[in-house]
C-alpha cells in the first residue's frame, strides 16, 4: 500500500509519499494551494504507483479547518481513499518517535505518513456529508457570527446611552426592541427629546409602525425625563448613536435573509429532530448541520465525544481524578448548542426540569447538572 502524508497550510502544502516496503518516492516536496499543485499531487501518486505497481493508496492529512478543506474535496472527487486526522493524535505520535523540540512541515509530512501507515486499521476515510447539510452548516455558523457581532454593538449602544440617556434605560421592557430604538434613531439626545411634546413622538412612531400600539404616557414619561436628565450634553454622542443602531438595523436584517435561507433548506430535509422538546426551527438547523448524517456515528458514545460532552480521564498510580470534567474537544457550534437546548429543556420539559431539580437538591452545580442533561439530550438525539 502507498501512504501520502500532507502537512497543510495557507498557501502550500508539505508532501510525502513512500509505501509499506520503506521505498520512497523522493524527499517531501511542496505544493502550492491551487489547481497546479493539485494535480502535480496527483501526478506524483500516479507516478509512484505506476513504479511500485501498487494501486491502493491511502492519503492522510491533519484536520486543520478551512485550510485543509479545498484539497481535501479535491481528492475525493478523484476517488482517493483520505483519512482526515486529529492533529493531536499527531502530536501524540510524535512525541513516541522523539523527546527532541523538532517542528518543520516536512518532518510533520513524514509523520502523518508514518501515523497512517501504523494506525491504518483504526481510521476510517472521510466521507463527505451530502451538500445540504454542508449549507446549513455554513448558514448557522454565520448567522451565529452575525448575531455574536449585534450583541458586541448592542452592548456598546447601551454604553452610550448610560453617558448621554441613563434614565431612558428602563423606559421600555427592552432598550433594542423597534419602538426603543426608532426613537434613539431620530432623537439620539435627551436636549432634543426635551423639546418635543408627546404627540411629535406618537406621530413619528405611528408613521413608522402603523400598527404599533404604545400608551401615549410614556411618550410624555421619555420627555419629562429627558427635561431632568443627568446625562451628558456633547452633541457628538448623536453620530455614536445613531451609527449603532445603523449597524444594529442591517445585522438584523442580515439575520432575517440568512434564517429564511436556511429555512427553505431544512424544509428539503425529511426529519423528525423538530419533533423534541426544546428544538426551535434554528437549533435543528444547527444540529443537523454539525452532525451531518446521524449513520455516520456507530454509537450514541461517538456522538457524545463529537460534541466534547464526553468527559476527561485521569489516572496516575493510586490516583483518579474525581472532577470528570467536560472535555471540550470537538465542534464547539454542536456543544454551544446543546448548552443552550439544555438550558431550555431544563426550564421548560417537566422530565428534565424534575431532574434539574434533584440533581440541585444533591449539590450539583448549575453548569454541571446543564453538562448532564446536555448529554442525556444527545444519547436521545442518537
């Protein structure tokens, strides 16, 4: 057999190619990341197996994220047989062969082949998901970028307002809802504010939500308090404002296209996820996007070591760890999901609730007990 050591990078790649007799095709050579480099990859493989006469050939490459992702898929498309692997099995293996503080891309393309070659019958090659669940995991890792990027200007909006508004804080049941913010928009100041009477306000909101229904007194309650306000006065906290809620507006709105998106696909998909209690229509979404096909996995106990909810081990002579801490390996979109559908079962699902509840009553902290149900949630999503 022919093993193919990758070490990935950037903009170039480290290859190495021998096979199970020792004999080797030439020193590690570079490939640039384009399709240039791609196929002088291939043609070196072809090369080499023409003059082994040995066409079963096994390609290994660390799974390093979005880098590794274009020739990976390259290879694929070509029928090769790729085992993606764990960099930290790597840097487990290489600490067997060496004590030595070596690091150099053509020595670690060396050892990826020489880790596929010994731990061949371990591995499974990759298998790609089908395309639909590849969509909607990019569409909720970036609707989680968006919504993270909103709350950090959100955050900063309710800042200023503290310096400029502190009383309008508590006005409305949310500084950020329409209403709040419309208002904000238009009249970023408390010394603007304070010019108005209560009807210019209802109008503006009327006009730009007809059918919104707020009492009249609390647009007298806006104008009193800016009128006594200890805010400060520097009229260049209204662009800061006004700058915020701009960006608040279009993050929403890029929200709402990216959530009718991915809508639309999970709408293609036959599943029944939706049907557990606590799964909304954006963490199904997330769910089936990060795990993929549910087949993939053998038994409920990988499904639990993807997510990083399995916990860590440690032994050494007449000590055991007692902690059992979360490992925290894995995709870390799957278990903040998970996190969050347990906060929810935890609240709103009797069952769980019961045993949030006697877990609490034994002494078991919050996040840990979140930890249990969370991995209960996964053994019943297997």
């Amino acid at each position: 057999m022919i093993y193919v050591g990758i070490d990935i990078a950037s903009t170039k790649h480290e290859c190495f190619i021998t096979n199970e007799h020792g004999e080797v095709f030439s020193n590690s050579f570079t490939i640039e990341n384009n399709i240039d480099g791609f196929n002088l990859l291939r043609e070196s493989i072809k090369s080499f197996s023409k003059q082994t006469n040995d066409s079963n050939i096994s390609i290994g490459l660390e799974s390093t994220g979005h880098y590794s992702q274009n020739i990976l898929m390259h290879l694929i498309k070509y029928d090769y047989a790729v085992y993606y692997i764990n960099p930290l099995f790597i840097e487990g293996f290489k600490k067997g062969k060496t004590i030595r503080k070596t690091k150099t891309d053509k020595l670690d393309c060396q050892l990826i082949a020489s880790y596929l070659q010994q731990n061949i019958e371990d591995l499974e090659p990759f298998k790609p998901t089908d395309a639909i669940y590849d969509e909607l995991k990019n569409l909720t890792r970036h609707r989680s970028f968006l919504v993270s990027e909103r709350s950090k200007v959100k955050v900063n909006l309710k800042r200023l307002v503290t310096i400029v508004f502190p009383e309008y804080i508590n006005v409305f049941s949310s500084l950020y809802n329409d209403t709040s913010l419309a208002i904000l928009h238009r009249f970023p100041l408390p010394s603007q504010i304070s010019k108005l009477e209560a009807k210019d306000i209802n109008e503006y909101v009327k006009k730009k939500f007809p059918h919104c229904r707020i009492d009249y007194n609390k647009f007298e309650q806006i104008i009193e308090l800016a009128k006594q306000t200890i805010g400060s006065k520097l009229s260049s906290y209204s662009f800061e404002i006004k700058s915020l809620i701009n960006m608040i507006n279009a993050f929403t709105d890029e929200i709402e296209i990216i959530e009718n998106q991915i809508d639309k696909i999970v709408a293609k998909i036959d599943t029944n996820i939706f049907s557990i209690p606590g799964i909304s229509n954006i963490s199904g979404a997330s769910l089936l996007g990060e795990i993929g096909t549910i087949s993939k996995f053998n038994k409920a106990d990988q499904l639990v070591a993807y997510a990083g909810y399995d916990p860590t081990i440690y032994e050494s002579g007449k000590y055991t760890s007692s902690s059992g801490k979360m490992a925290k390996r894995g995709s870390k979109y799957l278990r903040t999901m998970i996190w969050h559908i347990a906060l929810v079962l935890s609240n709103c699902d009797e069952k769980y609730h019961l045993y949030y509840l006697k877990k609490k009553s034994e002494g078991l902290h919050h996040n840990k007990i979140l930890g249990h149900i969370g991995k209960k949630f996964i053994r019943l999503l297997y």
